[in-house]
C-alpha cells in the first residue's frame, strides 16, 4: 500500500531521515517505535505531504506522492492526533462530522450528525455526549471521540500517533483494543508511532524500529521479542545500556 525507498529529509545541519526503506502491506497494521526525535513524526509528514523529502521515493499503491491531487489523496486517510486536537469551539458531533461536511465529501447536515452518532456509538459513546463540547469530556472520552472522527469518512489509510498518550493503563488497554478492532472491521491499512510497548502488541501486525534516521529493523511482531538487534532489545525492554544513547 505504501513503500518508502531511500527518503531523507534534513532541516539545515539536522539529518532526521538518512535513507529510510520501509514496506506497509494493504489491509497491514505497522507499529514505528523509537525513541523520540528520531524521525518518526517526521516520515508520517513525508507520507502525508506536508513535508517534502530531500531524495527518495515514497509511493501509494505504486503512485508518487508528491504527484498526487492533494484532495483526492487525502481524502484516503484518517488521523488519530497525539494530543486529540479536537476543536474546543464545536460540538462533539460536530467534531466527528468535521470532514464530512467539508470539501468534496460534504453531506447535508443531518445526515452528517447521524453518522457522527453511528461512529460514536462504535467507539463506545451515547448519543447524549453528542452535543457536549470537548471540555465536558474525560481524557479518555476525547480519545474516543478523535478516533469516531478518524474513521468517520471510512478512510483506506489511517494513521494513530501516540494514541495512548497522557491514558490510564485500563482506558490505553481499551482504546488498544477498539483500535485493532475497527482496523481490522474496516479493512484499513494502519500506521501506529507510538512508544507503548502495550500497544505494539495490541495493535502491530508488523513494527519497525527507527534510530538515526534509518529503519534499524522491521519484521512481524510475533518475532520482535526474538529478534538480536540490539537497537530493539534495549528499546523494549527500556535498558539504559546499549547502542541507544541515553542522557544521565
């Protein structure tokens, strides 16, 4: 579904990406684990198109990114955001509906609001919360709500970043859990950055391990905890000795 050969990316004397080969399989869940300020964020952008590569390829379903149509194109993919980033202003149907009352996939109001329903009962949540504001919710229920939007417009692709991020362990094992289950329902192609080892396993079908700006290593997760590479034995077990380099 997506192939990267050989992408850089560097901000003046930064190298952040320095030649990164990764292969995401329609229909795949990949996990991208690293320490932070590795590059992670940096290639979901690349992907995206927000930030253009200095060399390499990047191709979805066999086409050049940077000579797609920007609106087709993005109309393919969903994003579930680190912090949520729902808007404070609207509503939270309104939230979830945001896509689909905007651009070329616009419906009529109502029909917005009751798919907003219908994706915000998948993820666990009444129709009474529907026209709370953001505010009014717990950390947990904002989580919910930004994955009914993530899904909302029925994406081919979607991307979680950090999705555990700032969650309890019993309400990150659950939207772990809804995560895997509408990913594999819809039939989509996922991409997770996340540190959580709980939700690697949760939700990874495949990971790949990214230090230096390269893809250190990549394999199902079902081999991850096998595997000798240094650079993912210190990470997951998170070891301060080894050949990631730690501040003290």
């Amino acid at each position: 579904m997506i192939e990267l050969r050989g992408v850089t990316k560097s901000f003046g004397p930064n190298h952040v990406l320095r030649g990164v080969d990764l292969t995401i399989p329609k229909g795949s869940s990949m996990v991208i684990i690293g320490g932070s300020g590795t590059g992670k964020s940096v290639l979901l952008k690349c992907i995206l198109g927000l930030v253009t590569p200095d060399s390499g390829t990047i191709t979805l379903e066999g086409a050049d990114v940077t000579k797609a149509d920007r609106d087709a194109f993005l109309a393919r993919f969903g994003m579930l955001f680190q912090g949520g980033a729902l808007f404070d202003s609207m509503r939270v149907w309104e939230n979830v509906a945001f896509r689909l009352q905007r651009g070329a996939q616009k419906r009529p109001k109502a029909e917005a609001r009751e798919i907003a329903l219908e994706k915000l009962r998948r993820v666990g949540l009444g129709p009474q919360v529907a026209d709370l504001y953001p505010a009014e919710l717990s950390g947990g229920m904002q989580k919910r709500v930004s994955l009914a939007r993530a899904i909302a417009a029925g994406p081919e692709i979607i991307f979680f970043d950090e999705p555990t991020t700032g969650l309890d362990p019993i309400m990150s094992g659950v939207i772990n859990d809804l995560i895997r289950e509408i990913v594999v329902e819809m039939g989509a192609t996922a991409m997770t950055i996340t540190h959580d080892m709980s939700s690697v396993r949760a939700i990874a079908d495949n990971v790949a391990m990214i230090h230096g700006g390269k893809v250190r290593w990549t394999g199902p997760v079902s081999e991850m905890d096998a595997t000798p590479d240094p650079y993912v034995q210190q990470f997951i077990h998170g070891r301060a000795e080894g050949p990631i380099e730690s501040l003290r």
